[in-house]
C-alpha cells in the first residue's frame, strides 16, 4: 500500500504530488489547512516511501493505490490536489471512479496525452537518469520555475532537488513509462460533473499551457485561474492557491 499521513478533520483533501515529487512537498499547505480539511498527503508508486517493482506505473494502477488508501480510510468521496503527474492521476480518478470524486485540482497538469516527441523524451530521460541522475536533477529542476522566479525561489528550488534525488531510478523510469502510456482524458472536463479547478502557468514550460487552454470549455463547474509563473505554482503563487483551495 502506498505511504499517506492523515491530519486534521473535515471533508477530505487528497493531495497527489508531482514526478520526482513526495508527500511533503505538500507540508505548508497542509499546515494552513489542517484546520478545515481532512488532509490526506501520500507517495505514489515509486516515490518517496512507497516502493514499487514495476517495470511500468501507469496512472490506472496509481489510481488503484489511492483508491485504496480511501478505502482504509473509509473515505467515501474526497476533492484530490494534483500537481503535474499527481494531475494525471486525478483526472484518471475522475474518469474511472467518479463516485469518489467530489472535486479535482490541476495544478500545472493536463489532460493531454503525450505527443510522440514527448513519449520519446520520456524515453530518453530514463536513459539519462540511469547514467546521472544528479546532473539531470540540477539540469532540470531550474526549468520547473519561471525564469523572473528563480532567483526568489532559490531556497524551494534546493528543496525540490534535495527531494528529487531521493527517488530510486526504478521507481523514475517507473513513472516515465506510465506517463507516456496514458491517454487522453480531455473528455473528463465535459463529462465530470464535480467541481474542476485548473491552475496555469503561464511560463509553465513543463506542460505546454497555450495548448491545453484551448481545450478548456466554459462551462458552471469549470474554474480557470491563470498566473504568471511557470511549473510550480503552489510555490510561486502559494497565496494565491492556498485561496483557491480554502473556497472549495
């Protein structure tokens, strides 16, 4: 079973990191809404203290997971926070398991598949991450952060490396192939019936956000929030979702 931490009372809040991401990227969060919230923070397959022995971890099998953590839990229905991959996850849990989903959180995330070109450089990333992992963490991590942004950052951006590094390499090739193996849920934003809160960054050059906004629809339960900043908004904009999470 995956690893989770529960704390606080109320409706419940599941928050579903990013790839090379764990539960406590979601800590200040948490903090600020424990008082409110049933707060579930977890690691997915592969991440953190969650082990995994798959070749692959599709989003469908990760869905499975925290399906289960809900079910220990006796958690009926529950509004799940994902960011990037975490993303993913939610919209594959809004598209298989409706009934538990109250609302869905996008944070820097898509409902697009991968295009070719994208499947490729998944591919090409675990290669690289077998070799030096090191230097593609430090090579890669700045990018997660709007260039204007970086500099203000520097200390979230150590942080986000110092987690990185302590994914084990199966467990991020592990995620890669998952990844690149899903498929396109952008029917989620027109047949879920629950509330969906999509958050963008503008500078986001992780997922591509000019193209995803143009499948966006306007429809009562679809809530648009737009910033400048890039791949990690609930740092570089944190008052701004903490608010968007507490209206909920």
């Amino acid at each position: 079973m995956l690893y989770y931490e529960v704390e606080g009372e109320g409706k419940s809040f599941v928050f579903l990191h990013g790839f090379l991401e764990n539960h406590s990227i979601w800590n200040n969060l948490r903090a600020d809404l424990k008082d409110q919230h049933q707060i579930i923070t977890l690691d997915l397959l592969g991440h953190g203290n969650s082990e995994t022995d798959n070749e692959e971890n599709t989003m469908e099998e990760m869905v499975d997971e925290v399906i289960a953590v809900l079910d220990v839990l006796n958690i009926a229905q529950a509004t799940f926070i994902g960011h990037s991959m975490g993303g993913y996850v939610a919209c594959a849990l809004a598209d298989l398991y409706p009934e538990r989903v109250e609302n869905i959180v996008l944070l820097n995330s898509s409902t697009l598949a991968d295009d070719e070109a994208k499947k490729n450089q998944r591919l090409r990333t675990c290669e690289t991450a077998r070799k030096n992992f090191k230097a593609l963490v430090n090579f890669s991590m700045p990018s997660l952060f709007a260039a204007h942004h970086r500099e203000n950052f520097k200390n979230d951006l150590n942080k986000i490396k110092e987690i990185a590094l302590t994914t084990p390499i199966a467990g991020v090739c592990a995620a890669l192939k998952g990844m690149r193996l899903r498929p396109d849920r952008s029917s989620v934003l027109y047949d879920f019936k629950g509330g969906i809160y999509i958050v963008v960054g503008m500078n986001d050059e992780t997922v591509n956000p000019e193209l995803f906004l143009t499948l966006i629809p306007e429809l009562p339960n679809i809530h648009l929030y737009q910033y400048n900043g890039g791949h990690m908004a609930f740092i570089e904009h944190y008052a701004e979702v903490l608010s968007i999470l507490k209206g909920i």
